[in-house]
C-alpha cells in the first residue's frame, strides 16, 4: 500500500519555498510521482518496504536556490513505519549572483545539469577572446595563435578556462563588452551554435543569459499611445537583449520579434525605416502585442515573461 511521503524545503532561516517541482523516480529512473511545494512541502503517495526500505531518485527543478542541507540525490520510503517517517528536509539558499569589484569586469555564475536535471560536474569551458571584436580596447589581433590581444593594458595570452564544481555551478570574470568564442572540451563546435557571445556591461551576469541570448524588454518611445481617425503616429523602439545589448536597427528587431494589433478595424502598424508607424482606423482602442518568433532563443521552462505587456493605443 502506498504511503505519503513528503519533502520540506527551507531557507536556512526556516521560511518555507513554495512552488518548486519536485520529480520522484524509481532506480530505472522512472517518473513515479511529482508534486509542487506548497506551505514548503511536496506530497506524493509513493510504495515503500520494511526497513531500509524503498529507494527513490528525488530531483527538484529549483534554478534560484542552492540545496545547502539534505539529500537531493535519493530517499529510502519504508512501510510499515515503525517509529519513524517518511519526511524528508530539505535546506535551499537563495542564489546570489556574485558581482565583480572590478568596474571593467563582469562576473557571470552559471549552473549545467544534463537532460535528467542532474548536476554536470567537471564540465571545462574556454573562453577565447575573438580578435577584432573589441573595437578600440583591441590592439593586437589573436588571430595568429600565441599572439596577444591587448585589453585594457592587460595582454590577453591565453583563454580563460573555468571548470563546474560538484554541483555544476561555475563562474569567471571577463571584460565588459568583450566578445568571446566559447568551447567545452569534448565538444567540436561552439557551444551557442554561433562563435561569439558577448559580455554585458553589468558587474554580474548568468551564463545563460549571455551564451544563450534573448530579446528580454521593449521599450516604446510613446506608451500608451493616441492617434487621430485617418492620421499616423511614428513610435521608435529600444530593444533590449538578455546581454545587455541593445539592437541598433528595427530590422534586426523583426528578425526576433513579431508585431500584431489586437483589432486592425481600429489601429493598423507598420514597422519600416525604424519606427513603428501606427494609423487609425476607427474609434476605439487597439493593443499592440509583440512575441519572441520561436525558434529564434533557448526554450525554457517556466516561459519567459513577454518583453512587453502590450501598448495601448487610442483612436480618436
């Protein structure tokens, strides 16, 4: 007969995490179970044996916490209990990105896990700065190996090559703006898919956000908007990356981002020359919606948050 079987997660201070997934599998990594903490507990019904019981693989999807106490590896379920439970706590720290001291540096924290959301420790990553590619702060090219670049009077003669630790986490300081090939030993080609990423202009940085970069807010020179029946108004736009750059052209932006009117019987758009021309129709309120095209970022779970709620446009 099953049993409950629950885990308690807490901040060090003993406050409760609420709305982190956890996954139960059976030792043929099997999904038996899930539950999402609420009040800071999971409860799933799971069949136990008499002691030492049952053994379960437990994995939690918690990417803003660091489990600091308790095991998130396995968990015995024992039926029947004979003076005991079958809880299990858990100890999660929030994850503060450590931020460079350096005015010039960019610290970026990453964390890698393989396909069954299980630390990836060991994993070696380089990064070689791109020679060419740092405007003014590059004076010497490396593209002739054992050349160095010259950053910032610093010569650059080597990449930086970090290593994840035993729970996948890793982190490094780079120069700001820099832009960066990055290669994981074992591994062929770049990881990204592409031969550069590039470094924010921000004392700190996850590495997700700069290996896999997305179009992360839009900004409306006019928000809300007006227009009159039968005239237009022009609306630029600032579009922002998860790496902090910024596009330069609207062209770039339609390479990402797609542009609808809630109702074209009231407000049609049209994007060119770098603005967003919007005309009135009729009457009446229209809003302005903008989604990520797929394909063009790095899914992930949960979604990512739209880059902009919506611009509301009014048609006098």
């Amino acid at each position: 007969m099953a049993l409950p079987v629950t885990i308690n997660l807490a901040d060090p201070n003993g406050a409760a995490i609420n709305g982190i997934p956890v996954y139960f599998y059976d030792m043929n990594e099997v999904l038996v179970g899930q539950a999402t903490t609420v009040a800071g507990s999971a409860v799933v019904s799971l069949d136990g044996t008499p002691d030492p019981g049952t053994e379960y693989i437990i994995r939690l999807w918690a990417p803003t916490y660091k489990i600091t106490d308790g095991s998130t590896q396995t968990i015995k379920v024992i039926e029947p209990l004979v003076g005991g439970t079958n809880i299990f706590n858990l100890v999660g720290t929030l994850i503060v990105l450590k931020a460079s001291i350096d005015p010039e540096m960019c610290t970026l924290t990453g964390y890698f896990t393989d396909a069954s959301m299980r630390p990836v420790p060991g994993l070696v990553l380089n990064f070689q700065p791109v020679a060419g590619f740092y405007e003014d702060m590059v004076t010497t090219s490396m593209a002739t190996p054992g050349t160095p670049a010259i950053i910032r009077n610093r010569m650059v003669t080597r990449p930086s090559r970090v290593k994840t630790g035993p729970d996948g986490y890793t982190t490094l300081e780079l120069p700001r703006g820099g832009i960066y090939e990055v290669l994981v030993e074992g591994f062929e080609h770049p990881l990204t898919g592409t031969e550069r990423i590039n470094v924010p202009d921000a004392a700190s940085a996850l590495l997700e956000d700069v290996l896999f970069p997305y179009v992360s807010t839009v900004v409306y020179s006019m928000d809300p908007a007006t227009v009159a029946i039968g005239a237009t108004v022009d609306i630029t736009l600032t579009v922002t990356l998860s790496d902090t750059r910024i596009l330069s052209t609207l062209a770039e932006a339609q390479q990402l981002l797609a542009f609808t009117s809630s109702d074209e019987a009231v407000a049609t758009i049209n994007l060119a020359d770098d603005v967003l021309t919007i005309t009135g129709i009729a009457a009446g309120s229209a809003t302005i919606a903008v989604e990520r095209i797929a394909k063009t970022f790095a899914a992930h779970e949960p979604s990512l948050a739209a880059p902009n709620a919506g611009l509301v446009v009014t048609v006098t």
